[in-house]
C-alpha cells in the first residue's frame, strides 16, 4: 500500500494499515514532518461534554458554511469527532485540560461555535503536537518512508470493483525523489514498495523505533532548497 503525504492523514491512514499488519510505503515531497498539519494553530472542534451535542455542531458549521458545506461530510465529521480525539488521545496526543493530567479536557468557545468545543495542544501548538504524536506512532509500526519523494502520477485502470461505484483503481505510482538521478518509474502492477523501493538515492528509510523520524531531529529541514521535480 502506498501512502502520499505525511499530514495528519497520511500518517494516521500509514499507521493504521500497518499495524493492521499491510506493507505499507509512505511517500512525502519534503522532510517527513512538513505540511499543513504542523502549522495549525486554531483547534480541533468536537464534541466531548454532555452538555453539547452533536446536532448544535452539525448546525453551527452549517451556518459557518453559509451553504457551501456538503451536509453529509459535516455530518461524518461531526459526528464521528468524539471517536477520532478519543484515538488521537490515545496514540499519545496530548491535550489541554482544565487542571492538568487526568481532569477534563480545556473546551474553548471560538468563532461560530456556540458551545464551548475547540481542543487545543499546548495552547496554539495543536497542529505541531499532532504531527508529532502521529509520528511517533508511526515510528512504532514497521513501514517504510520515503523523503523527498513526489508524486507525479499514478498508474490507473479501469475495471469493475465489488461494491463501488468507481471503475478506476490505482495500480501504483510514479514518483520523483528531490536528489538528482533517481526518478522512478512504477510498472503498473507495482502496487506498494516496488514503485518506490528503487529509489536509488532518495532518502529512504525504514521506519521503526528510531529517532531518525521525529519531527525534532528531522534531518536537513531547514538546510535545503526543494527541486522542483520535472
Ligand atoms: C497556518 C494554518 C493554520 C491552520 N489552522 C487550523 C485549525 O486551527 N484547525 C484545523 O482544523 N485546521 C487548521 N488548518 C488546516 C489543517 O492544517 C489542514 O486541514 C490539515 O492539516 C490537512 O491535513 P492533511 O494530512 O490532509 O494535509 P497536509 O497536512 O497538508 O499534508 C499533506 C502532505 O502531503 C505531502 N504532499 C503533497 N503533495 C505531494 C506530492 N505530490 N507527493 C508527495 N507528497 C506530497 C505534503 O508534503 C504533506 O506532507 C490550518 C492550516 C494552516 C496552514
């Protein structure tokens, strides 16, 4: 399996199909703590009090959408929220909470929420601890990870999938690493490491109980220019 990205939703979907025990590739354009996940500030909204409900969160975002929202993705979102913070919790996030460890989660009141729902790390650092959370869970599971590694294409095709309406399914992926000489070229077919595993001199790296993935000592994070990949 690959994973593309190393967000919040790339490492949370790369963690869990390898500890469900799939060989699983994650493949990231930069160093593997850059994205958008480790520069939100603002939160994470979801219900986790009695005294809130999810029908006022499904409805205030709607407002806030000013009809722009599909209504059944905020309704999943809302209402599967309480199950993801109680997961990210439990992978290591750490919360604010209104009297330190073990009292009740800090509920801020923001924006258009009207009841005191937003979770916040380490007051703005939210998006920092939880990729760093993310990574650390990572690091537990056997997978493999490339670095600097972009994703060009993918090898499509089309054919009939049991249950699902698509006809198109990835067969797996062409990438090209930031360091000169090792484009990669993905047989299809070549669903998981073997569109990647090549990389002759990508930073590859097996991902394991190693410091070499957090975030705090990623490697040359502030030292190099990206290229752009032709
Ligand atoms: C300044 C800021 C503040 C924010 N504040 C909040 C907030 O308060 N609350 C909130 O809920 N959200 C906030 N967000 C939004 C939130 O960060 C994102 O919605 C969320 O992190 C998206 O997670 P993701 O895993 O989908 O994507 P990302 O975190 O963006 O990860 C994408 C990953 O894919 C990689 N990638 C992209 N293209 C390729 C490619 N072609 N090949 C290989 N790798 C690739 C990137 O390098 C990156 O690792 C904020 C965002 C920013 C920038």
């Amino acid at each position: 399996m690959i994973v593309v990205g190393s967000g919040a939703a790339g490492l949370l979907a790369a963690y869990r199909a390898a500890s469900r025990g799939h060989d699983v590739v994650l493949v990231t354009k930069a160093d593997l703590p850059e994205s958008n996940t480790r520069y939100a500030q603002g939160g994470v909204a979801a219900v986790t009090s009695p005294d809130d409900s999810i029908e006022s969160h499904v409805a205030d975002t709607l407002v806030a959408g000013a009809g722009l929202c599909d209504v059944e993705a905020v309704r999943l979102l809302c209402t599967e929220g309480p199950d993801r913070v109680r997961d990210l919790l439990a992978l290591g996030l750490e919360l604010d909470r209104v009297d330190g460890p073990g009292s009740p989660l800090a509920r801020g009141r923001e924006a258009a929420h009207s009841a005191h729902r937003v979770l916040h790390s380490h007051g703005d650092s939210t998006g920092l601890s939880l990729e760093i959370a993310l990574i650390d869970a990572v690091r537990s599971v056997p997978l493999e990870v490339h670095e600097h590694t972009f994703l060009r294409d993918l090898v499509v095709a089309e054919t009939e999938l049991p249950g699902s309406s698509s006809t198109v399914r990835a067969l797996g992926a062409r990438t090209v690493d930031e360091l000169p000489g090792s484009r990669v070229e993905a047989p299809a077919g070549a669903v998981s490491s073997a569109s990647t595993s090549s990389t002759p001199t990508g930073r590859r790296r097996r991902c394991g109980p190693t410091p070499s993935c957090s975030p705090r000592a990623a490697p040359g994070s502030s030292s190099r220019t990206p290229r752009t990949p032709t």
